[in-house]
C-alpha cells in the first residue's frame, strides 16, 4: 500500500524568550492511504504542531515530512500555500466559518480555489445540510456549522483531511455523528483522515492511533479492526 | 492589579489607540491653530488700535486752528480731538521715495506712536521714523536726513530720535499700491514747530478725532455735526472703516473669521466621529473584560472609572498633542500677516478658550463614548458579558436581492458586498472620513482656483488698458491735451474718483463714484461686453457687492453725498454689475448734474508702454504711472499668501483622511483576523487576501471622493460667499483639473494606506488565530 504521509525525525522548536521549547521532538511515522488516523495526546503533548505541520501552516525546524512523495518540510511559503489550496483540507475546533457568506457559498468559496473541487451542493447532500444550503453560519447550530466545515474541507477535494479536535465544541450525540460522517468520508472516498484528540475512547475507531506525550510519540498502534462509530461509548 | 492591566490594556491596544490619538491631536491641532490666528491678531489689534488710542475720523482741512480743534473736541460723543501738520515729502536725491509727515504740537494724545526703539522727538530738530523704512533707508538713531516737502521748495533737516510704528498707517500702502513698500513709503512723527515756517504758526490741516462710543449712530451724527460746525473748512472726514491704512488689520481679520471658523469646525466633525467610533469599538470588545472583573466582585464604580480613565488617556494626549503644535500653524500664517502688516512684535499665545473649548468637546466625544458603552454594558449580568456577543444575524443586502447582478458576481465581490452591508457604521464612517478628506482637498483648490479665474478675468476681460497712470489733484485742461498728445498713445480715457457715501432707504454704505467716459473701452465694468461699453445716459451701473448692502434694484433712486464737499446727488440705479467696485457714471450724466468734473486717474493703450511710461513719469503733474503687467505681479504676490493656507490644508485634509482610513482599516482587520487566516488555511494567496480586505477602502475611497465633491463646491462657496477679496464679488469656480488632482491625492493617500495595512497580513498567525474563540 502507498504511504500517504511519512514523517522521519520532525522535530518543531518554538524560542521563548530565553527557553527553547521542543513542541515535537524527533518523532517519525507513516501513515497509509485512505486510512483513519486517531492523534492522541494530552494538552500541550505537540499533537496539534504535528497536525499544523502536516498542513502546511507550519514549518518544522528539523526532519523530513513527505506527503504523497513529496518533501514539504521543504516548500517555501508560496508553495505551502499551494499545498493547502490543492491537498489539504483542515477542519477546526471551531468551525471558522465566514459568518458573512451562506453556507452553499462557505463551500464554494473552498471550491473556487482548487484545480479540481467537488460540487458543493452534493458535498452538502453528503453531510446532510443540503436543506440548509442558503442560510446563514449564525442562523444553524454548532453541529451543523461543523458539518458545513467539513463539507468545505472535503470539498476541496484533498489528499488528506486534517480535523483539530473536530468534536471538541460539540456535545457527546452532535460529536459522534460528526465522527461517524468522518468516518464514512475516509471508507467511502478512500481519503487519508487524521483526527488529533485527547479524548481516549475514540481510538478504537481508528485504523492507526499514535499516542503522544511531551513532543514524542509514545505508541504507534495498528488497529487491523476498527470498532464502527455507533458501537464506540465515552 | 486593576491598574497593571490598564497599562497592558493600553499597550495592547495600541495602534487603535494611537489612531485615535493622532485623529483627536489633528482636530484639536487645526482647531486651536486656527482659532489662534483671529484670536492673537483681535489680541494685538485690540491692545494696539487701544493703546496707541487709534483715530475715529480724519478730518482734513486748509487753515485750521486751535479754535477748530476746540470746536470739534465739544461736539457731542467727542472724547477727544488734536489738531496736527500732514504733509508729504521725499528725500533731497530720491524722487521715488515718499515720506509722510504728522506734526502735532504738544504731545501725541491721539494715533500716539508706537516706540520700537529710541525715544519721541522732543524738540523741532527731531523726528521718529517708522523702523522699516529706516532700516531700508540705512538709517541709525542719531542720523540726520534732509526731506523737501513735496510742491514746495522748501527743506528741513532733522535728526532721527526714535524708530516708531503708528497704529493709523498699519498697512503701509500709499493708495495706488496695494503692496506695501517700506523702502518707496515711509513716515515719521514730530513737533509741529518744525513744520511752521512751511505752515505758519498753529496752522494745522487736520483734526484727528475719538469718539467716546464708535457706533454707527454716533458716526453719522458726528459726520453731520463736523459739516455744521466747520462747512467748507472741513474737505474731507475719513472714518475708521475707510482708512484702508489703519483698518485693514481690523478688516483683514474679519474676512478671515468664515474661514478660520469654519475649516476647523469641519476638521473636528470628522475627528469627532472616529473618536466615537473607535472609542465604541475598543470598549465593546472589552465586555467579557467587564463581565469577568464583574464577577471578580469589581464594583461597578471602579469598572466605569478604569473606562473613563482609558478615555483619558486619549484626551489628554489628544489635546496635549494638538495643542502643543498648533502654534506652529498659527505662527506660520501670522508671519505672513506681520509681513504684511507693520505692528508691534508680538509671539502668539495659546487661547484658553479654544483650549477649553477643545478640552470639552473631546471628552463629550470620547469620554462620553466611553461612559455610555461602559453602562450598557454593567447593565447586563455578568454571565451575558462573558459570552459573546450574538454576532449579527447576515440579512440579504440590496445588491442580492437584484439576483440578475447578485449571480454575477466572483466570490471576492460577494464577499466584499456583503462585509460592507454588514457593518454600516464603519460604511459611513469611512465615506465620512475620505469624503472629508476631498471637501477639504477640493476646497484647497477651490480657493486658488476661484480667486485666479477671477484676476484672470479681471486683466483680460476688463482692465485692457496698457498703462494706468494717476494724476496730482488740480491738473489743468492743457496738462491732460499734454499726456493726450505724447508719442506713441493710441487711445485715452479718463477716470474721476469720487469717494461717497450712499444712502437708501436708511441704510448707508461708504463707497466710491467713478466718473468715467460715456463710452468706455479700455477699464470694461462687465466681462460679457466685447470691446468697447457705453455707459447708461439715464443712471448709474451699481456693483452687486454695494446693491446687496443697500438692498438695491434696477430702477431705485440712490442718494450719494460726497465725502468732504457736504454735496448730495442722486442717481437712478441703471445697472448692476458683479465684478466691479461702487458706482460707475458717465461723464455727461455726470456733467449735466452740474457737478465738476476733473479726473485723476487715466488708461492708455500704446503698443510701447514702456517707453510711454518713461516719458510721462517726467511729467511734474503726475503721481505715478504703472504698466498693467505691474499691476498683474503685484496681485499675484497677495495670491502667494492663499498658496501657504492651501498647501496646509491639502496636508492635514489628507492626513485625517489617511487617519480615518486606516483606523476603520485596522479595526476591519483585527475584527476579521480569523476569516483572514481561515482563508489562509484554505489556501488563499496573500495577494487574494488582501483584494478581499482592501478593495473594500479603495470602494469607501471612491464612495468619498464622489460625495466630496459636491460638499467641497458647496462649501468652497460658501467659503468664497462669505469672504469678498478686496470687495469684489468672486464666483466659486473649481476646474476640471482640480477634480481630478484632488481625487488623485485624495486616492494617493488611501492607497497609502492599504499599503501600510497590507504590510500587517504578513503578521497574521494562522494557528494563534483560529486556535481560540475570542
């Protein structure tokens, strides 16, 4: 199987006035296509450098990141840029929508971007809102912002979709379904999923779960059986 | 704590803060320099004009005495009268040169000279001369210097004791120049005693005169009782208003009232509506910060005084830093005054009002801002203060509902539409700002335009003369056949000036008569006749200016009674014509009214006015003789002034502007930052960000500059309405030129600020952004 993403000794180093904060400390790992990644940790594990690293809205200090062949440790800022308008979709914590664009227009303002994006009206059907297409992010709830996110995230039609902590605003029913929609994403469209968490008892629904602490990882586990969403209990 | 925080409260707020700053410092700094000017000038006019204890009238006369005097000083409202010598002279060896001389005998009670340096004359051999005509003429207290009275052969030498100004001759001009010219016009004080062989023992030829009050009843009284008690004796009574020499000081700093008034009122409103906004702004986004120190168990007193003491900061830095340079603006257009005007130095002061004026102005806007968001806020409990705030549910704008357009659209422009429509405030606020910007910069050329179309009009349309030459009261008939005939003139009219004052219906204006040919081709009244325009054989041609005054219409019987002659006439208003100065008559109009006729003043054309101007200067009976494009230079030196009040106004129009922009700029971004860098998580290149964010202020700009120009053709109108230059009556004219260049600044100074705030993208931290709801 192609290895979607492969990390070799990342270290990411933040300067704190005087102190060198070591956020990710020489970690390595590869990542299959299309499979579903759970990122754990506690606050503060590095867990979110990584994610921003891999999404090219940061640069790391040392080591390799390769991304469907490439080296994007590597890219200087204009070709960061293009890396994230052609092969990534991010989907935050908080949704980060423009509150002044309707939802239809949120995903096609994704949409418009990228060489070679989904329809955004059928990205909508696909998460479900293609009721509330013309409203606007203040008028639907906080799970269906969140949907809309991900619509436009997977709209773009990217190599891989990064999620920061997707269900972390969102209450136990609305996070679940959101993970199940993520879920279906990755077995339906053969996408490559990371989701970075500090919540434990999602990872049995992933297919590799990397464990971090203080900027290392700490296990990397294959799960050849992921459990499917709806069984999965916190 | 509470005040460890403000500290970092101010620092973090910093560069809003410090545009507020800079946009109170601007109103205040035009404000109190403005209002500077009229208030030190009406300082100094007042203490000199009271000081010197300057003239109410004039009266000349031939043959007057003590007993004249006398006469006068029991009028009725007469505080006092003095009796003195006028008479012009000039230096042994140099023609060009005038000197006027006061004589009094005893010491100066009225129009007392005003001592620079030395001391007044104390015996007949002495005379203070006015300093700048000494320090032109090289010469040093102590010097002696040989004058010859002017007609007469007769000569004195005296000796300088003093250097003086005089409150009656602040405007050093003879009458024929408008320019004053401390070399070619002097004038100086001494004893009557030195003047008596010339005139005779306590002979004098003019009573100088203070009323008790200066109204105009008491003016018109007094005019009347001077032509009943002296008749003949008394030739001439000049008030105060007509004495352009002693008045323009006075008269200089009532034109510029409108302006001065006005432009800063102006400035203010703009400063006044960004320090309301931002100051909004910045303490509706402290709300959590209220709702947390509420919970914290903060009284409420003390929250409302932390805000009211934020809003300190910016007044009294605002004001500190207005204030402290605004003398510069008003120093630099006094020193164009003291060049002009001879007056005792003086260094400006700050006006305690203004300052107090300014001082409260600023704290409704900015203190009461604050007072009033601080209280909506404490109104509301804390847990609500510590949400969110609601974000405003987004609405179909106008534009969207016109779906046929809507469609069209790129995304950017929807997106652009939309931010717009949705902050309204910050909608008007910018086309406020940047509209204010172009009515200031508009106006700016406005002013230059107008009064240049208006000389431009006035030398080609109506002065076609090649040379204007004036003549020595009492030519003979064969004096004037003598200029007619000189070589190389081709054409000659002749001009009598007759000053008046003109009554209607009660009201009473002082003005001019000129008597001039009954065909007239070469000084035109109107600039819509080609060459040549007969005068009316029924009447007289009015100016619009003195019709205004008196309320005048075609057909209206006017009254005019000459000045010194006790003489009344009456003339059909024929005409009224813009562009000209009090009343024009035909010579035979004239003639047939049994008045006398001879004129003083004459335009020639000559193919060769410059040989023709050498020739005539040698004739003894004339005073002076100018070629038009003299005349030209010498009104575009007075223009050089309104240049230095243009260029400031250009700047500071355009740095409040630029202020405004850039303000309502930062607070677009920082309020966007997480759509900015959302946008860049999804790819968006810097340059793609940047036209989303700021096409929005080139549109405000362009919205501005379209609603700015016709406030700056209203106001610049307003401004030309309400400020006659040298009684004229100027049309408001902008040119296309204007437009365009004053948008082009105004467009500059907006781009220049996109391009600053286009540097802040490159400091957007994506993750920091989108990590925390805030």
């Amino acid at each position: 199987m192609n290895k979607a993403i492969r990390v070799k000794n990342l270290v990411r180093e933040y300067i704190m006035g005087d102190n060198i904060i070591k956020a990710v400390d020489d970690i390595s790992f590869d990542v299959d296509e299309g499979s579903f990644v759970i990122l754990l940790g506690a606050s503060g594990a590095g867990k979110s450098t990584v994610l921003n690293i891999l999404g090219g809205m940061d640069k790391p200090t040392s080591g390799e990141v390769f991304v469907a062949g490439q080296d994007i440790s590597k890219y200087n800022k204009t070709e960061l840029t293009k890396y994230r308008r052609d092969n990534i979709g991010f989907v935050f914590q908080f949704y980060n929508l423009m509150p002044n664009l309707t939802v239809v227009e949120n995903v096609e303002l994704a949409t418009q971007i990228c060489t070679n994006p989904l329809n955004a009206s059928e990205t909508l059907r696909l998460v479900g809102l293609e009721e509330r297409e013309n409203n606007f992010p203040s008028q639907i709830s906080g799970g269906e912002q969140q949907r809309v996110a991900i619509a436009r995230a997977l709209a773009k039609n990217p190599d891989i979709l990064l999620c920061d902590e997707p269900t972390g605003a969102l209450d136990y029913k609305t996070g679940k379904s959101i993970l199940e929609l993520l879920a279906r994403i990755c077995r339906q469209s053969k996408k490559t999923v990371i989701i970075v968490t500090h919540n434990q008892a999602i990872a049995p629904i992933g297919d590799l779960v990397l464990r971090m602490k203080s900027g290392k990882i700490v296990s990397i586990e294959k799960n050849e059986n992921p459990i499917p969403v709806e069984s999965m209990e916190w | 704590m509470l005040v460890r925080n403000f500290f970092r409260e101010i620092f973090s707020t910093l560069p809003r803060l410090m545009s507020v700053i800079i946009v109170t410092a601007i109103g205040v700094f035009m404000y109190v320099g403005m209002s500077g000017i009229t208030y030190n000038l009406t300082l100094v006019a007042d203490s000199y004009y009271g000081g010197q204890n300057v003239a109410d009238f004039w009266i000349s006369g031939k043959n007057l005495t003590k007993l004249e005097e006398k006469e006068v000083s029991r009028l009725e409202g007469v505080a006092t009268a003095q009796a003195r010598v006028v008479v012009e002279a000039q230096p042994v060896r140099d023609k060009d040169v005038t000197v006027n001389l006061y004589a009094v005998s005893g010491d100066y009670i009225i129009n007392k000279p005003y001592i620079v340096a030395g001391r007044l004359p104390e015996t007949e051999r002495e005379f203070a001369l006015f300093d700048e005509f000494a320090k032109a003429h090289n010469l040093s207290i102590g010097d002696t210097y040989e004058l010859k009275i002017k007609d007469t052969p007769q000569k004195i030498t005296l000796t300088v004791c003093g250097y003086i100004r005089s409150p009656e001759i602040i405007y050093n001009v003879s009458g024929i120049d408008m320019i004053p010219n401390s070399y070619k016009l002097g004038f100086a004080y001494m004893k009557a005693e030195s003047l008596q062989d010339l005139m005779g023992k306590n002979i004098f030829n003019q009573i100088c005169v203070k009323l008790y009050n200066n109204t105009d009843e008491a003016q018109e009284k007094f005019k009347r009782d001077v032509d009943e008690a002296l008749g003949e004796k008394a030739a001439s009574i000049l008030s105060f208003k007509d004495n352009t020499r002693a008045y323009m000081l006075r008269g200089g700093i009532k034109e510029m009232k409108t302006t001065t008034t006005s432009l800063p009122i102006l400035f203010f409103l703009i400063s006044a509506l960004i320090m309301f906004t931002t100051m909004s702004r910045i303490i509706e986004e402290a709300r959590m910060q209220i709702g947390i120190l509420k919970a914290l168990g903060y009284s409420d007193f003390s929250i409302f005084i932390y805000y009211i003491s934020y809003a300190q900061v910016v007044v009294i830095l605002g004001v500190l830093l207005g204030v402290l340079p605004s003398g510069i603006i008003t120093n630099l257009l006094i020193s164009i005054y003291k060049a002009t005007f001879s007056m005792p130095d003086f260094t400006a002061q700050f006006s305690a009002a203004a300052i107090i004026q300014v001082l409260i102005i600023t704290n409704i806007f900015c203190t009461g801002t604050s007072v009033y968001i601080c209280i909506k806020g404490l109104r509301d409990m804390p847990a609500e203060c510590i949400r969110p705030k609601i974000p405003k549910t987004g609405n179909k704008n106008i534009i969207e509902r016109m779906s046929v357009i809507w469609k069209r659209l790129t995304f950017t422009e929807k997106t652009i539409i939309r931010n717009i429509f949705r902050n309204k405030m910050r909608l008007v606020m910018c086309v406020a700002g940047v509209a204010g910007c172009m009515t200031v910069v508009t106006m700016a050329f406005g002013m230059n335009d107008s009064n240049y179309k208006f000389f431009d009009m006035l030398f080609e349309k109506i002065h076609r003369y090649d040379l204007q030459v004036f003549l020595k009261a009492d030519t003979t008939e064969a004096q004037y056949r003598r200029i007619q005939s000189t070589q190389g003139i081709t054409k000659c009219e002749y001009q009598m000036d007759v000053p008046s004052t003109f009554s209607f219906k009660g009201k009473k204006e002082g003005s001019v008569i000129a008597v001039v040919e009954d065909e007239i081709s070469l000084m035109l009244l109107d600039i819509n006749s080609d060459t040549s325009m007969k005068l009316p054989r029924d009447g007289a041609v009015v100016s619009s200016v003195l019709a205004k005054k008196l309320n005048l219409r075609e057909g209206d019987i006017l009254e005019a009674n000459i000045t010194g002659k006790n003489r009344t006439v009456t003339f059909k208003v024929a005409q009224i014509l813009k562009n000209i100065n009090g009343i024009y008559v035909g010579r035979t109009v004239w003639r047939s009214m049994g008045q006398e006729y001879n004129p003083s003043t004459i335009y020639l054309r000559s193919s060769d006015s410059g040989f023709v101007k050498n020739k005539i200067e040698e004739y003894e009976f004339i005073l002076s003789a100018k070629q038009k494009s003299e005349i030209v230079e010498s009104i575009e030196e007075q223009l050089k002034t309104m240049k230095v009040v243009m260029t400031i106004l250009i700047l500071f129009g355009g740095v409040l502007g630029c202020v405004v922009l850039y303000n309502l700029g930062i607070m677009n971004y920082f309020e966007r930052i997480r759509e900015l860098a959302t946008l860049m998580v999804l790819g968006f290149y810097d340059n793609e960000i940047k036209t989303l964010v700021l096409r929005e202020n080139t549109i405000f700009t362009i919205l501005g500059i379209v609603l700015g120009i016709p406030l700056g053709i209203r106001f610049q109108a307003y401004l030309v309405a309400n400020s006659e230059t040298a009684g004229f009556e100027v049309d408001s004219y902008i040119s296309c030129l204007s437009f365009f260049i004053a948008s082009c600044i105004t467009f500059g100074f907006s781009l220049l600020v996109n391009l600053s705030l286009g540097k802040k993208f490159k400091e957007i931290d994506m993750i920091g952004a989108l990590k925390s709801v805030e």
